[in-house]
C-alpha cells in the first residue's frame, strides 16, 4: 500500500497512543515509522509488531534501568522507542551498548537525529548488521532479515564513518496491508465510544420526521 508520509506519521502516533503510550512518546512512535518509511524501510510494520508484542506491559518496564554501563530493562526486553528517547537525551556519547532491544531498527530515527545534532554520522551494529546514518541518509550492511530482525541480544551505538552509496528521503512509503491493519486495531482504541446524544448529532435529523 502507497501511503503519504503524513498518513503514515498520524496513525503511527495513534496506534502508539492506542498501545498505552503518553502523547509524548506517541509523537515519536509517529515520527519514527515515518522517517524509516521515507528510506524505504519496514517502520510501520515493525512498530505495529511492537506495540502488539509489549502491549499491557507498563512502559517503566520496557525502558532502561540505568544510562550507566550497558542500558537493560526490568522486563528483559528493551523497547527501541524508550531507549532512543534516551539516546536522543544522550546523544553527546562516544558510545551506547544495550541489551536485548526489541526490533532495533526502530532505534535508527533516534540516532539519525543523534547525528543530525552532533554533525558526524552515527551507526548502529547488532548481529553482523550495520545501519549508518548522516541524519537525512542511511546505509545498510548485513542480512536483511537481520536489519529487520525482531531482537537483538546486543546493539551498540558509536560514530561512523562517512557514508558511502546511502540512500535518500522519498515522500511517500510503502506500507503492507497486514500493518496497516494492525495500527488502525491500535489506533481505533484512542476513539471515543458512541454515545445516544453523539448518535443523534451525527445522523442528520435524527428522530425527527421533516416530510
């Protein structure tokens, strides 16, 4: 499915919300599928799998612990939405280690902003995958079920090297029917329920006969 980026952004965002995520971090969640769509990267499905995998789970237990050493979660599984608004909090830092991290790729929009602010590309690493960004472009090495992969037992954050053969921004993404599904299940909590006077509002004359 071809969708504006836009479209994209405002149903990650309340999907996220959906899912039991402030505003705040909703936001984010938004502009994390959007970014990572506009590189032609599966952002909207890996966010929709996230918030189906740690959905009821309070977010305190899916954030790290400690910025000190290497960054783990209560739960033993370290949501990348969390852990890169912390990493945007840190960003000045040679270099980030985190255990067991949900869908990594999901960390990549936080560390192109990372880098964005610091002017020097940063990189990702987990699993012999590397995903390098200058902040508007990105470069991928590694197996491609392993870019997208569902979990990282250990992913680093450091400063790369310059970019070479990285890819651009588009203005449209590619989202599959299946995530789509799933963020508007999501989304479709953050709607408020029917009610008798908000029936009536919405049905033109309502009870009214006016023939």
């Amino acid at each position: 499915m071809d969708r504006s980026l836009n479209e994209i952004e405002a149903m990650s965002r309340r999907a996220a919300r959906g899912a039991g995520f402030d505003w705040g971090m909703a936001e984010d969640a938004g502009k994390a599928a959007r970014w990572l769509a506009s590189h032609g990267l599966p952002g909207p499905a890996l966010l929709a799998d996230l918030l189906m995998l740690n959905d009821g789970i309070p977010p305190a237990d899916l954030a790290p612990v400690s910025l000190e050493d290497t960054w783990r979660a209560p739960s033993g599984r370290l949501c990348p939405l969390l852990a890169g608004a912390a990493l945007s909090d840190q960003s000045a830092k040679g270099k980030v280690k985190m255990c067991d991290v949900s869908f990594p790729l999901l960390l990549l929009p936080f560390a192109a902003a990372a880098a964005d602010h610091l002017r020097r590309p940063m990189a990702l690493t987990w699993q012999g995958v590397r995903v390098g960004t200058d902040g508007a472009r990105v470069q991928t090495s590694g197996a491609s079920d392993l870019v997208t992969t569902a979990h990282a037992k250990n992913v680093v954050y450091a400063p790369a090297e310059a970019l070479n053969d990285a890819t651009t921004p588009s203005v449209r993404g590619e989202v599959s029917a299946d995530a789509w599904a799933l963020l508007s299940k999501l989304a479709h909590r953050t709607y408020a329920p029917a009610t008798e006077a908000s029936r009536l509002l919405g049905a033109g004359a309502g009870l009214s006969d006016n023939d």
